[in-house]
C-alpha cells in the first residue's frame, strides 16, 4: 500500500515546529506553510519581518539579532550553528508561548551576517519545568515563600540599593511563640499547618515589593522597602493582630498562636545583611524575653556594647587561660556539724591572668555560659579534679558542673576515660548540679545520675531551696546530698521565716535519707543551730573559705638559715 507522505511543513507544525528563512538585508522573514497553526493567534503580516516579531519578544527583543553576533562566525558553506529560547506574546493579556529556536547564518563578503535560515519549537512544557526547578531552588516547599538563602540575598540586594539612593528601609524577624509546643501536643502537621497559615496572614498584609521568605523553622524574614520607623511599628503591629486575633484551623482542631518580632531600620542601623540579621535577632530575643507576642526595635546601647566589648575580652582570656594551663582551682572545705572534721573539700575555679591577678568563680562561670564556653571550662576542671583525687586517695572533692554540660556527650566521653584510667577515683568524687537544672529535665538528669553512680560518685543538689525542687524528685533522682542554698541559710539567727524553712528541708531530707550540707555559714550561734537540727555537714566563712593551698596535705616545713 503505498503511502502518500504530508509536506515537511505540516509535519513541523503538527510537531508544533515552522521553519524560517530570514533575509537580514532586506529583514524579510519567510515562514514553512501551515504557521497559522504553530502561533493561531498572530495576525501573518506581525511574522511578515524580523523587525516584526521581534516586537513579540521578551523579554529581550534584540535576542536573535544579538545571537548572529554572539555566535562563532561562518567558516564553510554550512553557516555558523546558534540556538536561543525567548518568550512570544501576540498582545498584553495573552499569555507567553516559549520558543527554543535552532538555526544558522550566512555571513556576506564583509563578513557580517546576510541571511539566517532554521527552525522555531513551541517548548512551554520545559520552561514550566524550568521555572518550577527555580521556584523550587528559590522558594520554601511548606509555604511558597522565598527561602533563607535568596532571603538574605534580596536583603543585602535592598540595603545596597536603600544605601545608594539614601532611602529607608526596616528588616523585621518575626518568630512563632511556643511551636515546640504545638508540636509536641499536636504533632508536626499540625505545626506545619500553623507555619503555612502564619506565612498567608502575614503575606495578605504585605504592600507591592516588600519580600518575605521563612528564616528558619519557627521564624519569618520580613524586608519593608520604603518604610520609616513610624511606619514599621505601624505594620508590626498588623502582623501581630492578624496572628493573634484569630485561631488557626488545622485537622486536630482550631490553636491559639502568637509571634514577637524584632526588628532594625536599616541601613540607619545596619549596612549590611549579616549586621540587619544580628541585630534583629537581638531585638526578637528582647520581645520573647518581655513577654510572647510583643514587639523590639533595635536602638543603640551604649551599655550593650560596652559589655560586648568586654565579653570579647573575657573570652580571649578565657580561651587563652585554657590554652596556657592557668584555670586552676581553690578548695572550699565542708565539715561535719558536730566534730568539725573535714568530710569533703568543694572545688572552686579560678583563673590566673598575666597580671598576676586571680578571677573568681563569679567572675569566671556567668560569662563563660552566656558566651558558650562553659564546658571547656568544665571539661579542664574535671581533669584537675581527677588529677587531685589520683594524687592525694584518702581525699574526697566535689566540682560543680553546669546546666549544659550536664547533657554534653562529650563530658561523658571525657569523664569515662578518666575514670577507665584512674580506678577509685570515681568512689571519692561528688558532683554537683544545680537545684533549676533537677526541676527542668527530671528524666533526662536521672539518667545522668545514674551513670555518674555507676562508677561509684555521689550527687548532690546545690542552692537547694532557691527553685523548691519536691521531695519526690529528689527521690527520683537518686540524690545523695542536697546544699541547702545560703540565702537562707546566713539568717536563720533572726528571721523565723528562713529558720523555719531550713529546719523543714534539714528534717525531709533526714528522713528521706538524704545528707545536708548548710552553705554559707558565718558564726557559731547559726552553726549550732543546724547541729541541733541534725544538718550533716555545714561550710562557710566560719569554717573557712576557698584557698589555692589543699588543706589536706601538711604545710612545707619553713628551713631556718644557717647560724653564722
């Protein structure tokens, strides 16, 4: 059966292809037959030249004249080879149809281009793709938003153009109050519906080129172009509303949900993405810490960064202390109540600096959590500790640790060691966490406990009484020893109050079976006061306070010169 083949032409159009020949002298644009079906919707004379359809073109109109020039130029009788995509539109409301066009050009005796001759091909489904593979490089998959990265990229590009024309601009963080636990008594979903529904109440109040992307889990990047102080905290407080006002819909039911936010004007207060990002960070922290669901900007403090200033300072010092082996520690004796014999000495960090001069714990501990260098400090304390324990085995030393190397499993890796290596040393150690960190992570401490027991230490809870841990959890946990906090304790000579408070916690842990240990004690009439009560172990100023010399080995005999 013989078959009757179609012209070229209308295999290339029902492919959604038309061939072209273009005469660039006279711009003439001759199209294959059956064009009306590769673009039905553009009138033939608007295809009729290059000068033509190229007003069609977009976004560049110059694209295929500049693609002649830009191509390698013709060598042989076959032309030189170019492709290019653009987007056509036969009029404003219509919508764009790609095209990827492949063809060559003829360059005349002067070497310029004279005629080009190929093919055009409808590909909208590989540029929606394209733009899908970008929207998704670009956007977060939960709310459609732009993503951190591009975020911080169209704030540095806003405040280097705000810079330039000097106008003002405000970069907002605003965080969602307590997802955690939405997340905990909800599950994820539910959180993720509560993000998705945050993002949408806070883009239906956004004005034309403000940009808005997710920061992080919890948190929204906000940039306001063109946008005073005024104005910032007008619009702040509109985000706030909509999050507040209404519940959010989600499939376990409507949640009540609240945000803060911290903000900066920039580039007044930062001239630069990262300096916009910390200081709103900063300002965000202020919000929360006031109160959920309220509003910070950021202001110079001369105070702040005088105390940032000497924060950088410290943490040199600290750093470099760690380094040149100057943390060292002092040793607080605890004494029994009734026979004032040394039952166990507390161990005290100091720091040596260069000067001469010696930091205290005080000085030491508060900045070295705030500034996160607390468990080197710990970690350089246990060794020392271990070290006196391995030195001197009849002594028995306690350190205290804080709330976050507690959970560190790098303590735990380093502790084990040292313990593997010393054997015994573990039986005279007792460590001591504070009475907020048993109140917050009963489970997870007790496992923490446990394992310190396993190598024969002792526990014991210090500043007991300042969070008013129950009886139960001490229980619960294990406590060997609980540290009646000093506050209370330096005043129990005259005020009833706190008489009667310590001589409750010295009878309830009596009975528990648990061992006190009374801090802070300044004279005889408070000493025996707690000895009638049946405290166990008292220290303080009249025992006698921290000192570098360890008490427990005899003073180096003083050697007399020589008689002339």
């Amino acid at each position: 059966m013989n078959q009757v083949l179609p012209p070229a032409s209308a295999i290339l159009a029902s492919l959604g292809q038309a061939a072209f020949v273009w005469d660039i002298a006279s711009d003439q644009l001759v199209w294959s037959e059956h064009l009306a079906q590769v673009f039905p919707d553009i009138p033939p004379e608007r295809l009729a030249s290059g000068a033509e359809f190229s007003n069609l073109i977009e976004p560049q109109r110059s694209v295929r004249s500049e693609a002649l020039v830009a191509s390698p130029a013709a060598q042989s009788a076959e032309g030189a080879p170019y492709r290019i995509e653009y987007g056509v539109r036969a009029s404003t409301s219509a919508p764009v149809q790609w095209i990827e066009e492949t063809g060559c050009w003829f360059a005349g005796a002067d070497g310029r281009p004279v005629r080009a001759q190929g093919i055009i091909r409808i590909n909208n489904e590989r540029h929606a793709r394209d733009e899908q593979l970008v929207r998704l490089s670009q956007n977060d998959p939960l709310t459609g938003e732009l993503n951190r990265t591009h975020l911080i990229a169209s704030l540095a590009e806003i405040i280097e153009e705000a810079v330039r024309f000097r106008t003002n601009c405000a970069f907002l963080l605003i965080g969602i109050d307590h997802l955690a636990r939405i997340n905990d008594a909800f599950g994820f979903d539910v959180a993720d519906a509560v993000i998705s529904e945050v993002a949408g109440r806070i883009r239906a109040r956004l004005r034309g080129g403000d940009v808005l992307g997710r920061f992080s889990g919890n948190k929204f990047g906000l940039v306001l172009k063109n946008c005073t102080v005024d104005d910032m905290n007008v619009a702040a407080e509109r985000f706030l509303a909509a999050i507040r006002d209404e519940v959010v819909p989600t499939k376990s039911g409507p949640v009540s949900v609240t945000a803060s936010i911290g903000a900066v004007a920039v580039p007044r207060y930062a001239r630069s993405a990262d300096e916009a990002i910390n200081r709103a960070h900063e300002s965000l922290d202020g919000s929360k810490s006031r109160r959920a669901g309220s509003f910070s900007v950021w202001r110079p403090n001369v105070e702040r960064d005088a105390q940032r200033r000497v924060n950088i300072r410290v943490t040199d010092e600290i750093v470099t202390a760690l380094n040149d082996r100057r943390i060292t520690m002092a040793f607080e004796p605890v004494v029994d109540a009734r026979g004032r014999n040394a039952a166990f000495y507390e161990c005290l960090v100091r720091m040596e600096q260069h000067d001469g001069q010696v930091l205290l714990a005080p000085d030491i501990v508060p900045v070295a959590e705030r500034l996160g260098l607390i468990r080197l400090v710990d970690h350089r304390v246990l060794e020392l500790v271990v070290a006196e324990l391995t030195a001197s085995p009849h002594v028995q030393l306690s350190l205290n640790i804080s709330p976050d190397t507690t959970m560190d499993p790098d303590w735990w890796t380093g502790i084990e060691s040292l313990m593997r290596a010393h054997p015994g040393a573990g039986e005279r150690l007792i460590v001591e966490i504070t009475e907020t960190v048993a109140i917050q992570d009963v489970d997870d401490v007790r496992g923490f406990v446990t394992r310190l027991k396993n190598f024969g230490s002792r526990i014991a809870i210090d500043d007991f009484g300042a969070g008013y841990t129950s009886f139960r959890n001490l229980r619960k946990l294990g406590v060997d020893i609980v540290k009646i906090d000093g506050a209370f304790v330096q005043n129990i000579a005259r005020i009833p109050d706190d008489r009667a408070f310590v001589q409750t916690l010295i009878d309830l842990a009596r009975r528990l079976n648990i061992k006190t240990v009374a801090e802070w004690v300044q004279d005889e009439e408070a000493a025996g006061m707690l000895r009638d009560w049946g405290c166990d172990y008292i220290q303080g100023r009249l025992i006698g306070l921290a000192s570098s010399r360890r008490p427990w080995q005899p003073p180096a005999e003083t050697v007399l010169p020589a008689a002339s």
